[in-house]
C-alpha cells in the first residue's frame, strides 16, 4: 500500500500557502452521466469514467450526485491509463437501483 503521508509519491496532496494544490501536482477531472444498474443487498455495482492523462496509482476523489441513496458507499481508483473505475457497495439488506445523475472524478496525478 502507498504512502499516506503529504508530499510523498503516491500519498495525499500537499497544499501550497494558499491552501491549493500546487501547480507541479496536475489536478485532472471528468464528469460523466451514469446509470447504475439495480445493487442488490450486499453487493456491488461498477462503471468507468474516462480521466484522459489517468494512471495506475494516481489518487483519486469521486463526486456521487447530491441524491445518492442512503446505504451507499462509493470510492474510485484509476484501474487503467486514462481510465477511473467507480465501484458502489450497497450495505443495505435490500436492492437499490440508484438513478441516473452527473458523476464527478477528480484525479491528482503522482
């Protein structure tokens, strides 16, 4: 597992006095429309956001919309170059089938 330390490769971003990102950590970011298919109890659902410029270990930040059922946990990692993969767990003890909606991904390259 990588680092979680600020400024250290693959770890988490390091703020300039500003309190942004410096310019030397490229931000990249897509908004995708997606439509997950019903989740039942337990499982978990999958869809891929193109991130042009994404690679393996980068880090990655994942938007769900603002209507996001309860019960649903949500996380993102850069599973091929140029290529984020959202994955879904549902931890209710039934079926949900989330709407379709405006997905953001946000990736810090390394």
């Amino acid at each position: 597992m990588g680092s979680t330390s600020k400024g250290v490769a693959g770890g988490l971003a390091t703020l300039n006095s500003s309190g942004r990102v410096p310019a030397t950590q490229v931000r990249l970011t897509a908004t995708a429309t997606i439509d997950f298919a019903s989740i039942a109890a337990g499982a978990v659902g999958t869809d891929t956001v193109t991130v042009t410029g994404a690679a393996t270990g980068d880090f990655v930040l994942v938007a769900p919309p603002g209507n996001l059922n309860a019960g649903l946990v949500v996380f993102g990692f850069v599973s091929a170059a140029n290529t984020v993969t959202i994955r879904v767990l549902n931890g209710t003890a039934g079926a949900i089938d989330p709407a379709s909606a405006s997905w953001k991904v946000t990736v810090f390259t390394t």
